[in-house]
C-alpha cells in the first residue's frame, strides 16, 4: 500500500495531473482528449450516460484495498451501469478529490488500476478534474453509445418472461464479511469485495438477444429485481433453486455460521447483470434464475423467492 514518497500537495495540482494522464492510450474516436477544456469524441447512435461516485470510508476502505483496486473499482462498476442499458461504453470522465498528505503514489497507482480497467472495459478516458476534500473521493461519469439499438430499460418487463443473470452473485457480499471480521481469505471473496468482476460485453448481448428488461446488480438481487417488477407493473418470481451458491461463499458461511443464499440474493457489489426475456431468447451464456408472473396470480409488482416474500434484508440503501 502506498504510504512514502511527495504528498499530492508537494507535487502540485498540474504536475500531478500531466503525470497521471502521461500514459493514456489513444483512440481514433477521440479528437480531443485530456489537456483541454473539454473533451471531442465521436459517437455511434444515441448517447447513454451514467454516473457514479465512491467515497472512502463507504465504498472502500485504503486498509482493505489498494490504490489499483480503488481504481478498477471505479470504472467497473459505472461501466456496469452502461451495460445493463444495453449500450456499448465509449468515454470516461473522472473527478478526483484527496486530502493534501495523500502520497502522490496512491494517486498514481490508482490511475493505474483506472487504466487497466478501462482497457478491459473498452472504454476511453477522456478527461477529468482534481480538487482537495477530506477524504479520497472518485466520480467517474461514462459516456456510452446505442449503436443502432434501442437502450434496453426497467420497464419492459412481461408476464411469461424468463428472468436470467450474467455474473457473481453473493462473492463480495462474502468478502465484506471476511474482511470485516479481520481475515483476508477466501482470496476469492476478498477480492471480489475489492473489485467486481464485470462481464465485459454481456449488457449488449442481452440487447442484441431482445432483452425487455435489465438492470445492474449493484444492491443485491432482489432489491434489484424489485426495480424491474415496479417500473414494468409485474411480479417475479426467482427460484432459488437455480442459483449458484459458488464454493468460496459456502465456505465463508460455514465458516461464519451464515446463511450463503442471504448474499446471493440480498448482498450487492457484484455488479452482474439481471435481464427478463422471451421464453427461448435467453443467451446461451445467460442463467435462467425465474419467471415474470401472471398479474391475475400475483396483481401486484413485487418480488418473490420460491414463491414467498423475502423476509431478510433485500439489498443495500444509501441512507
């Protein structure tokens, strides 16, 4: 973790920025990039913009995580947000606010994790700002583009629907609870909490498939699935039976004495995608998981787990 070295102070705002932005690959798509007082890109269709902030001590914690995670962290869970609309992520702008003693290599590490993320991501990074504040706080806004494809929404949801996911369910709801008890393995879990592991290209596959409604999991399943079922007017139905409890979550749970299907289904942080589509149109890599039911069954939009109410918490809220 970086700790020795200048401060951001002692190198300055403009050095600081030239060095962080030093490195930035190029794309043909962007005729002005960082430098400048704003930023020039093409664009293919409509433009779908997202935005995101992270602020230490809520979203990450510098004991927990390094400067690379925190960076990574940032791309891929607003790039998430692009893909569960169906779009294809094209630029990123980032603001950037530390406190002064903050070691510029912190800084630096973390546009390192931004980069790489970025580059798994297929996304450019374009621009950004810096500023002090008290404690390290990230905004990253993404710049998505349609594509010739209509953005995939929450409302679009219909009886008979089959509901599937693309991603980790339950892996960093496990690795907050490792690392708030002060262990750091399962590695997997650990991991997991310090960055997601988004699928890359799933969102547009869902589009191109016909998806009626998607979403990011970034609260937990069915607090997500809960937006889908209100902005469409229809219940759903998930069966636990179909959900993977991978190995490293039932090891944590056996370990804790925890439930593992409580973050499957209520923990947030893995960023995968949730879809409804036609019976037959789900993409082969995508995991059936439920079904949008009937209104003359259930008349009013909730969520169900095996056909009953969740009685635990649902997901994560802000406030």
């Amino acid at each position: 973790m970086s700790s020795t070295g200048p401060t951001i102070a002692e190198v300055g705002e403009f050095p600081l920025i030239a060095s962080l932005v030093r490195d930035l690959p190029s794309d043909p798509a962007v005729s002005v990039g960082p430098g400048d007082d704003g930023a020039v890109f093409l664009l293919d269709g409509s433009a779908v913009v997202s935005t995101d902030v992270l602020v230490e001590g809520v979203h990450f914690r510098r004991s927990w995580s390094g400067a690379e995670d925190v960076g990574r962290k940032s791309v891929a869970v607003n790039v998430a947000d692009i893909e569960a609309m169906g779009a294809i992520p094209a630029a990123l702008v980032v603001g950037f606010s530390a406190p002064g003693d903050l070691p510029a290599s912190w800084a630096r590490e973390f546009m390192t994790g931004l980069r790489e993320e970025s580059a798994r991501a297929g996304v450019s990074v374009v621009g950004g700002d810096t500023t002090a504040g008290p404690v390290i706080t990230v905004s990253i806004t993404v710049i998505g583009q349609t594509a010739g494809i209509a953005p995939v929404r929450r409302d679009g949801a219909v009886p008979g629907d089959v509901v599937a996911i693309r991603g980790r369910l339950g892996w960093a709801a496990a690795g907050l609870v490792v690392l708030g008890r002060g262990f750091r393995s399962p590695r997997a879990v650990v991991d997991a909490q310090r960055c997601p592991e988004v699928v890359y290209g799933a969102g547009r596959q869902a589009a191109v498939a016909g998806a009626h409604a998607m979403i990011d999991v970034s609260d937990g399943l069915v607090a997500d699935l809960g937006h889908i079922a209100d902005a469409s007017g229809f219940a759903i139905n998930v069966d636990t039976s179909l959900l993977e409890v991978a190995e490293p979550i039932t090891t944590v749970g056996m370990a804790t004495g925890l439930d593992p299907m409580t973050w499957v289904l209520g923990g947030g942080e893995d960023h995968a995608l949730a879809a409804t589509f036609a019976s037959g149109a789900v993409p082969e890599e995508w995991q059936p998981i439920g079904t949008v039911l009937d209104p003359k069954n259930v008349p009013e939009p909730t969520v169900l787990v095996d056909g009953q109410p969740w009685e635990h918490p649902g997901g994560w809220t802000h406030f």
